[in-house]
C-alpha cells in the first residue's frame, strides 16, 4: 500500500505546497489552502477520465466510434446528458440542499438499473433506512439498485471492487471525496455536490475542472419546478435544460414547459406579456410580469427576478430616451413567472412591453408573444431560432408574434400565427397601444 502523506492543495488552481502558506504563488489568491492527504501512488490531477496512455496520433486517424450510450429512461435526463450516459464519464451535479439531487439520482438509478446494470448508491449523508424510506415514497422497486452508507474510501473502493457495478453515485462529494474513486475504477460515476451561497460547487474549483461534465439543478425555493441545466459538458451540448417538478411522489418529468409556465397567467391584466425564450433547442413561452409604481424613494427601485438587472435598466433607460416614457420616478419590478429564468437578448421586447404596459395601466393583447432584440437606438433586431419560436407560440394556441421584420422574410410560409414584423420600438407601440 503507498504509503499516504499529508498536502496543502490551493483551492482555486490545484498548486499544492507540503507547507501551508498564506497565498497561493501560482494564482495570487489569498488564504486558498487546505490540507488533503494525499497517496502517493494516486493518479495525478486531471488524469481523472481520460484513461488513455498512447502515442500521439495523427488526428485524423483517431478513432471517435462512440462506445454505446445507456440511457437512464428519464428522457430530460437523458437530453442534458447530451443523449444518455457516456460510460466510464464523471458527471457532477450541483445544487441547494434540499432542491432534489439525491431524489433525481435515486431515480435515474432505479430506472437505469432496470435495464439490468447493477447501480451503487453511496451515501455518506443518509441511512440505507432513510434512503428506503425515500424509494418507498417514490414507489422504487430495482432489485439492481445498491445502496451503501459509508463514508470510509478504503472500504467504498472494496465494496466497488467486490461488486463491479457499472454505475456509481456519490452523495455528497462534500461528505465522501477522493478523485481516487474514479481514478482507480474507471466507473461512470455521478458526483453530488452542494452549492455555496454565490452559487458555486462548495469544495475545490478544480473538481469542475477535471470531471466531465458539470450540471445544476435549480430551482426556487417555493415553486415546485426545478430546471437540470449543463455548464460543462465534454458529450454533447452546455445549452440543453430538462424542466422537472417535485410531486409528492418524487421529480415527475414536464415534457410541454411552456403549458405548465402559462397556466397562471392572469388575463386582460396590465404589465403581463409572454414571451419565447429558447432553452438550448427548445423554444420555451414564459410569462413576464412588471410592475411600475410612483417611488416615494430617493432613488427608485428596479428590482428584477429571473431576468438580468443591468438588461432592464438599459431597456429603461431606452424606453426614457426614444418612447418619452417618464419612469424616473417610478419604482420598476420585473418578474419571471414560475421561477424561471431567462437571459436571451431575445426577451428585451417583451420585458420593453410588459413594463410600459405596466405604466401605462393598458392591457397587452393576451393572443401576443413577443421577441426581438432591442438596440440602445430603440432598433428592433434579429434574433435565431424565429422559426421554432413562432411554431411553438402557434402550437399553444397564440394568435400573433410580433416579432423583428428582418426575421418575418424567412417565415413567409407560416399562416399561423399571425406575424407582425417591427423593426422599432414605434412601430411596435402603434401595433400595441
Ligand atoms: P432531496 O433529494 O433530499 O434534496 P437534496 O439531495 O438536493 O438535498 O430532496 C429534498 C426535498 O424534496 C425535500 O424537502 C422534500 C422534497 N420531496 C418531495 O417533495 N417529494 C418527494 O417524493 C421526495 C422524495 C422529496
Ligand atoms: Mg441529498
């Protein structure tokens, strides 16, 4: 056995000193170390997955045949996987506790080892008892699932050596960690991990870094969807989303978003405008919500959830300069409904609407979506994708888009909706009040 010695590893870029010092002399960073013990016949960092020694290769005489994906039969799932599991892939998953990590995995796990692939489930959180009562509830029965509570290396790599599974998950990498795991095994291996308060992976930065593919799982708290998004993924797409709401018996997969997104939404109501952002490939409508009322404060409010702030107060700032609008003195909130977020240039239209809908106490057309791109000289400019935004508007049953005219040219064989190109702010107003 190799005998094991005690490192300081900096947090933030991997340099690792035998003494603790105050600043890491690589990445300047203050205070960044902590203390890993360490194997000295341990894999090296960022050696983690690509299990290859050979020679250098003429590039194209590698061989990319792709080694069967496993699908794990939650189809969302599968989607942010950019098609289903790469084997032998380190995938990590982050979020707030309590948003539904461990749920989402025991899941996929129940499903996937359906297929007949035995599936280790180490928790170093939970009791195998808890982790039942939780499969109980989600009405799990998977004679292929295994379950450990250990949080000992040594013995989780026994226990894996004993039983070869062919899929691991880690609940949490906080609790249980070494990249030995995967390192030694070569096992597709799903990571848990906690988000920290800014939102970032609690634990060493360099884990995003090494693993493969790197996902969210968000949510607000309150609402009961949750959006599983990829922001790192070596196999396939960073900008695929899968939309999940947690029932009473589990994460049930939301296969028509923009239905379930529009549900609420209030009708004949002014400061309500829907808009179409895309998610990846998908074309989601969401409802957009301002509120504009006189400020009794020095400085007036914009407060902004599910859309970018600085965004709204440039949109403000045009709808001052080119539309006389007078909002200096006014409070401004601006809400994505259903706890979604959105961050496209594409949904400036309608956050320009909604808001001036709101100001004006005049009603938008409730049959309307909107998108375009809003210039600072009040210009209306094209966006991508117009097509399937438009298909999915007409889908739900809205009437008219307004939309930028440099995107109407390409859509001329759409009959419905209804497609009402602008290419300014004024000609957007003359259509809508
Ligand atoms: P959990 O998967 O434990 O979250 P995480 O691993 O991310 O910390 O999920 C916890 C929450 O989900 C808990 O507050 C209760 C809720 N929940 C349901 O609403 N329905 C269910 O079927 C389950 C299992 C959990
Ligand atoms: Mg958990």
């Amino acid at each position: 056995m190799a005998k094991a010695k005690t490192i300081f590893a900096c947090q933030s870029c991997g340099f690792q000193s035998s003494k603790w010092l105050g600043k890491c002399p690589d990445c300047n960073q203050w205070n960044p170390f902590a203390e890993e013990r360490f194997e000295k016949a341990t894999t090296p960092r960022g050696e983690l997955s690509l299990g290859t020694k050979d020679e250098p290769a003429p590039i194209h005489e590698i061989d990319t045949t792709e080694e069967g994906r496993v699908l794990c039969g939650i189809g969302e799932f599968d989607r942010v996987l950019g098609g289903g599991l790469v084997p032998g892939s380190v995938i990590l998953i982050g979020g707030d506790p309590g948003i539904g990590k461990s749920t989402l995995l025991l899941q996929a796990f129940a499903a996937v080892s359906q297929t007949g692939l035995t599936c280790l489930y180490v928790s170093g959180e939970e009791s195998p008892r808890q982790i039942k009562m939780r499969a109980e509830r989600l009405g799990i029965a998977a004679p292929n699932l295994l379950v450990l509570s250990e949080t000992s290396l040594e013995r989780i790599l026994d226990h894996i050596k004993k039983i070869k599974p062919g899929l691991l998950v880690i609940d949490s990498v906080q609790t249980i960690f070494s990249t030995a795991i995967p390192s030694k095994t070569g096992l597709t291996t799903f990571l848990i991990g906690h988000v920290t308060k800014d939102g970032a992976i609690a634990g060493p930065r360099l884990l995003e870094h090494m693993v493969d593919t790197v996902l969210y799982f968000e949510g607000e708290r309150g609402h009961s969807f949750r959006i599983l998004r990829a922001v790192k993924n070596r196999f396939g797409s960073t900008n695929e989303i899968g939309v999940f709401e947690m029932k009473e018996a589990g994460l049930k997969e939301v296969t028509n978003p923009s239905e379930i997104f529009l549900m609420e939404r209030p009708l004949a109501v002014p400061g309500s405008a829907v808009v179409c952002s895309m998610e990846g490939t998908r074309p989601i409508l969401v409802e957009l919500q301002a509120l504009v009322s006189r400020s009794f404060l020095a400085v007036p409010r914009r407060t902004t959830i599910g859309v970018d702030h600085n965004r709204v107060a440039l949109l403000v700032a045009v709808l001052e300069k080119k539309m006389g609008a007078k909002l200096f003195d006014q409070d401004i909130f601006v809400n994505v409904a259903g706890g979604v977020h959105v961050d496209e240039p594409a949904v400036d239209l309608g956050i320009i609407a909604a808001i001036s809908s709101s100001s004006r106490d005049d009603v938008v057309d409730a049959k309307t979506v909107f998108f375009g791109e809003v210039g600072l000289a009040g210009e209306i400019r094209g966006i991508s994708q117009a097509e399937a935004r438009v298909k999915e508007a007409g889908k739900l049953g809205f009437e008219r888009c307004i939309l930028p005219s440099s995107n109407v040219a390409q859509l001329k064989h759409i009959k419905h909706p209804n497609l009402a190109g602008v290419s300014s702010l004024s000609e957007c107003w003359k259509l809508l009040f």
